[in-house]
C-alpha cells in the first residue's frame, strides 16, 4: 500500500514537472502555433498544413497523439531536440468534456482552426451543443492578435466567431464564406478537385484524395497557409507532393489484383454515408464493401441494417464482420446468393478476398479501428501472421508495425528487440574506450 502510494506521488510529481517545463518552452518559443479541432477532418488538415508550411520553415506536426500528454511531450522534449522551429501544428481532439480547455490553455493557438462540429463521444457529450462547446475552448484560447479559421457551412463552427478575440476567416462553400469552394469534384479513380475563390483570386485545386469530402480538411488546410503568407503557387506545389495519412480512405493498388480504399481508423455514424458516396461514385468494374464495427451512436443495432441498405444498392457484394456481423437484417435471398456474407474475423475476410478477387475490382474496407481491417489489404503487399481479432492496440497496425509477428509472439519479440538495441549500445560505449594501457 505504501508503495503504491509512493509510486504514485513520483508519478505525480514527474507529471507536473513536465508540464512546467512544456509551460516554459512554450513562453520561450518564438514559433507560430496552430491548433486544429474538429470532429472530422483535423487529422488530414493538420498533416496537409504541415507538408505545405514545411516549404517556408521548419515545422513539428503534432498528428493523432492528440491528448495533453502528447502537447506536453512536443513541448518540453521533441521540440528542444528539434532545435529552432518555425511553426508548431498541433491536432486537439476531444474525448471528454474539458479535454480541449487544457490543451489550449497550453498551447496558447497563435492561429484555431475548426472544421466541424457532429455529435462524438456520446456517452461524454451526449448533445451536439456540448461537443460545440468543447471545441469552441481552442477558439477561446487565442490571443487577441491571433487567427481562427472557421467553417462558414458549419452554425455550431461560425457560432465560435463571437468569442474570437483575433482576427477571422471563414471557409466554405456558403456564398458569404471568406474563402469559398466551388466545382468539388471526384469520381474514383478521378481525385478530388476544386476551386478556392477569395479577394487574393481564383486557383484551382488537385489534391491526391479519392472523395468529395476531402474537400473541406483540404481547405481548411489551405486557407490557413494562405493566411499566413504561403503564395498559392507553392501551396499548389506542396499538394502535389502530399501523401494521405495512413486507413484514412487511402488507396492501395496491387499489380494484377484489386484496389483497396482503406478506411479503417474510424467509424462514427455520421461518416457512414459520407465513404458509401465516395464508393457509390466510383468507377470500377466490380465494387465491394467490407463493414465492420461503427462507433459512436446512441440505438439500436438498427444502424448496421441501415448501413446493409445503402451498401447493397452501391456494391456487388457486401462483406460483414466482427462482432455485429449479424445484424444487417439482409434477406435469405441475399444470403443464399452470397450478396451478403457474414464472416466473423479480419482472417477470414481475408482468405475470401484472396481467394476471390477480381484484378482492378475496388474494396472498401470500413471500420472503427479496433478491429485493424487494414490487415484485409496489408496482406497483399506483407507476410501478416498477427490476426487476432482485436488486440486492444489504439494505434494503426502501420504505427505497430508487429503485424508480421503473431500476436502471441509480441511481448517476446519487443523483449529481443529491446536487448538487442542495448547489445549494440554498449558496444558502441566499449568501441569508444581504450582497454590497454599506454607505456
């Protein structure tokens, strides 16, 4: 009991320790910093405003650790080993109420973006409004000569302009937007693009994204560096040049075999519809839809029938797996037919994609992350052994990079790996000391 009591006390102290030592890097930096929230996109925009600033100076981007820890560890460690940075873009998610207040008040946003606001994290939020009001804390956060960056098509996001206490710039495809997009176009394997019309002009925009949707992370992004100086050939430049971040409806093409639009690092209700009209237009000569879990809704299962509706009128065959395989509510007919399959693990799916795919058919693969779907088409391109149906990792199977190693074997290869680095380490110390003694 004592010992825990005083682990707990050193955790404690180690704790406010780096936040006071995070405090005072942040006093004493002289880069630009951008929080970028929102319940969908930030991810995306926060890495696609990094690529593109990287071309003016040096940036850390901050991208998925999207807690307090993570701020605290950028700013105490990773940026003093970075030496002088010219501009910090950090992602702030929210996952309970108060978790972006600490965030921003840490970060002190030079420039707060937000691209949307929808209804996550039930069981915390449980209403649109409260969500609202745990993004509009970054907005809150900025000095009085800062910049936010608003979704003008979004209430719950031009509500927050009125506790803005800088400057303000709208984006959107509203007509009384700052920045409006117009002609949003793509239809696989045709990527998105559009046009930005603002008072600096026209330009026309070609992103590497395969759906419509992307349209407004990629905006967000955009805006924000022509904001602050970034001259739109260069943004179009660095566009050119960005790859997409990892089972975020990202493309995977096997020579001989099929294209995978991989989006598997989540699944909140509200996006369903959204990747099902990315698929619905779609050019391929055979389409299917392999569902898995979805997240963050308050109901009945009814939503997973739903879901079976919509995918049945887009995809000629749909695949159901994991835990709620069972309840799309198809038909016998569908069943018997094999327009619907229910199979209970990634392996599974797998094997019957491997031994029934179609050269340049396009799968979808759609699923919150803790069933790591994107083993389905990591398979085609690596040796996968690790095929538990949920090992509890939060992190990508791409982030873990284990998924060669059975899961049973992880502990036991992280052990040898650990080892081994300390093998080599002390090495290199006996290589730098001289064991004889000079005459």
């Amino acid at each position: 009991m004592v010992e825990v009591s005083l682990r707990q006390i050193r955790n404690d102290l180690g704790w406010r320790l780096r936040r006071y030592r995070a405090e005072r890097a942040r006093a004493r930096s002289k880069a630009t910093f951008i929080g970028i929230t929102g319940s969908s996109g930030k991810s995306t925009a926060t890495s696609l405003l990094g690529h593109i600033l990287a071309a003016q100076g040096t940036v850390h981007t901050q991208v998925l650790a999207n807690t307090l820890k993570a701020l605290v560890r950028t700013l105490y460690k990773r940026m003093k080993r970075a030496g002088k940075v010219d501009y910090v873009v950090f992602e702030a998610g929210a996952f309970e109420p108060g978790s972006i207040r600490g965030m921003a008040e840490m970060l002190k946003p030079d420039v707060a973006v937000v691209t949307m606001v929808r209804l996550e994290h039930v069981t915390q939020f449980r209403t649109i409004e409260a969500v609202a009001q745990e993004k509009r804390a970054l907005v809150d956060a900025l000095s009085p000569g800062g910049l936010a960056i608003l979704n003008a098509d979004d209430p719950h996001v031009l509500g927050m302009a009125s506790s803005a206490r800088g400057r303000i710039a709208t984006f959107g495809q509203s007509e009384a937007a700052d920045y409006r997009v117009t002609d949003v176009q793509a239809a696989y394997p045709d990527l998105l693009g559009f046009s930005l019309r603002w008072r600096g002009g026209t330009i026309d925009i070609r992103t590497p994204f395969p759906g419509e949707h992307f349209w407004l992370p990629a905006a967000a992004a955009i805006v924000t560096a022509l904001e602050l100086g970034v001259p739109p050939e260069q943004v179009a430049a660095r566009l050119a040049s960005f790859e997409p971040l990892p089972n975020r409806c990202m493309v995977q093409t096997v020579d001989g075999g099929p294209q995978f639009l991989v989006d598997t690092a989540k699944a909140p209700w509200h996006s369903i519809d959204i990747t099902m009209d990315m698929m619905r237009k779609a050019s391929a000569a055979r389409k299917r839809i392999v569902l898995g879990q979805i997240s963050d809704y308050v109901g009945s299962s009814r939503k997973y029938a739903t879901a079976y509706g919509i995918a049945r009128d887009i995809a000629d065959e749909v695949i159901y797996t994991g835990d709620n395989a069972h309840r799309s509510r198809a038909s016998q007919a569908d069943r018997d037919s094999g327009r619907l399959l229910e199979l209970r693990t990634p392996k599974e799916v797998s094997d019957h994609i491997k031994e029934t795919a179609v050269p340049g058919e396009l799968i979808l693969l759609k699923s919150s992350s803790n069933l790591h779907l994107e083993r389905v088409a990591l398979a085609w391109t690596h040796d996968v052994r690790c095929w538990i149906p949920a090992c509890g990792k939060k992190e990508s199977c791409q982030g873990c990079g284990l998924y060669e190693v059975p899961f049973e074997e992880h502990k036991s290869f992280l052990a040898k790996r650990r080892l081994e680095r300390r093998r080599r380490r002390f090495g290199w110390l006996l290589g730098g000391v001289s064991l004889t003694r000079r005459s």
